[in-house]
C-alpha cells in the first residue's frame, strides 16, 4: 500500500521549499538585469535541492527511517555508470536530426554561434573552429556530468531515490508514470517564467511534463537497476551537460517546444525511442529481485 502520509509530507516540503525558490527571484525585478541574473541562478540553484531536502527529513522524522534507504550508500554495476553518462548525449545530438528531418528547426553547417565564438578570442589564442568544437565536446563528456551531479543529485535524491521506491506498490510503470508527471510539475515556477521554453511558458509546462515522464522513464530504469541515487544523478547531470548542444548545430529561431533541445518534442521522440529499446530487450520494467 501507498505511505499517504509519507508521500503528503515529502509533496509539500518538495514543492514549498523549491517553489518559494523559484518565485523568489521575481521580488528583486527592480534591480538591474544581471544582479537579478545572479539572484535566480543561486536560487535556482539552491530550489533543485527541494525535493532531496524533502527525502531526507521525511525518511528521518516522518518515517524513521535510517538516511541509507535513500541509495546513497549503494552503488550498482558499473555498465550503468557509463549508460548515465553517455547516452544522454546521444539522445541529445539524435534530437537534432529529429529536428531538421521532421522541418522543426533549421540545421546551420556554418556553426554560427562557435564561429563567433572564435572571432571573440585574440588573434594569437590559436583557436580554431575546429579545436572550439572539440573542446566543448570534450567538455560535456567529460566534466559535464561529474560537475553537475553536485546539483542533480539534490533533486535525484528525491525523484528516485525517495518518491519512485513509495509509489512501486502501484506496478513500475504506473510508478514511473506518476512520479514523472510530478517532476514534470514540479519545473512548473520555473517554465512559467521562461526557462526551457522562453515565449510558450503554459504550453512549455505541458511540454516539460511530457518531457519528464520520458525522461523519468530512463532515470528509473537507472536507480531501478542499481538501486542506487547515484546512477539517476549522473544521467540527469549529463542531461543538462549536453542542453546546449543544438545551439551549435542548428539555426536560431527554432520553436523550442517542438524541436531542438532534448526537451523538445523531438528530444521526447529520441528518449521513447530508447525506451522502446529497453523494453524490447528486456531490461525495462527492472526484474526485481
């Protein structure tokens, strides 16, 4: 059976505590543009550990549970390690030509954006266009995940670590379903103030829902097969590594709802399409041992 409590006490810590964060920044509008800039970021910052600072106090006082149910102290196989790291930039760079093949954006073979990029650098930097793209490449695989996992884990504490396991009695895939519609609504103070899809902030929710329960899809199959936080919180650190990735590739002034980004509609697309892989070869739902 379902911990109603459990679950009402970690909903309302989650959302309170993230969703003051959000909405905090709108308090200092006044201020100029880049001190409002750096007071979102912290805050931001700070609001992706809600649903983790949730997990912890109701798994302590609420449940008196001992902090170790959260995953942390397990780890998994390491094969998994390297799914969460490089499949997210996989299914990144696929929502590109998703993008161009189905007219939702444009590709730009000039690369405009590094381009100009090189043209900022002094002349005696040596960099080329080529090295620029290297670099950054490098750089998402690279660093990306392991930077980020500092702030994804924060909210993977919560979203697998916590919330996933107390909605299993519901079936797997009912569980996944759930919990990503909540992730998905959880971003909503954020969308509607233009993040991820800047100029659609009530369709964008909707999108981000979409987007979350596709993507919640391979964040669970990660925990689900190593029972551990860690695993989902690479994945999502290398997710947000490689969000930039079609500003490269791809022409300005494409709708971000539909094409683009992973969290498009075609980024949606890819991450089925992967999913749809794990079912068919098994793996997804996770036998549970």
């Amino acid at each position: 059976m379902l911990d109603k409590k459990a679950l009402t006490w970690y909903l309302a810590i989650a959302f309170g505590f993230s969703w003051i964060l959000f909405t905090l920044p709108l308090a200092f509008r006044g201020m100029g543009e880049q001190t409002v800039s750096m007071i979102r970021l912290l805050c931001w910052m700070i609001a992706m550990w809600g649903p983790g600072i949730a997990a912890i106090v109701t798994t302590l006082f609420v449940l008196k549970e001992p902090f170790g149910t959260l995953g942390l102290k397990r780890f998994g196989k390491f094969r998994y390690y390297l799914a969460a790291w490089f499949i997210p930039p996989v299914l990144a760079a696929l929502a590109i030509p998703l993008s161009v093949l189905f007219r939702l954006a444009e590709y730009d073979p000039e690369m405009s954006l590094l381009k100009q990029m090189v043209a900022q650098m002094p002349a005696n930097s040596g960099m080329t266009l080529e090295i620029l793209l290297i670099v950054q490449i490098a750089q998402g695989l690279l660093l990306g995940p392991a930077i980020n996992v500092f702030a994804t884990v924060g909210e993977e504490i919560g979203w697998r670590g916590f919330l996933l396991p107390k909605l299993l009695p519901l079936g797997q895939w009912k569980a996944i379903l759930v919990s990503g519609v909540i992730w998905g609504v959880w971003h909503a103070p954020a969308i509607l103030q233009g993040h991820n899809y800047p100029g659609y902030p009530i369709a964008g929710v909707f999108m981000m829902i979409l987007f979350c329960i596709a993507l919640g899809a391979v964040m669970s199959w990660l925990y689900l097969a190593t029972r551990s936080t860690w695993a989902p919180a690479f994945g999502h650190g290398a997710v947000n590594a490689w969000a930039g990735l079609p500003l490269i590739f791809l022409v300005a002034g494409y709708n971000p709802l539909w094409g683009g980004t992973i969290a498009s509609l075609a980024g949606v697309v890819a991450i089925a399409l992967f999913v749809g892989l794990l079912v068919i070869l098994k793996q997804l739902p996770v036998r549970q041992d």
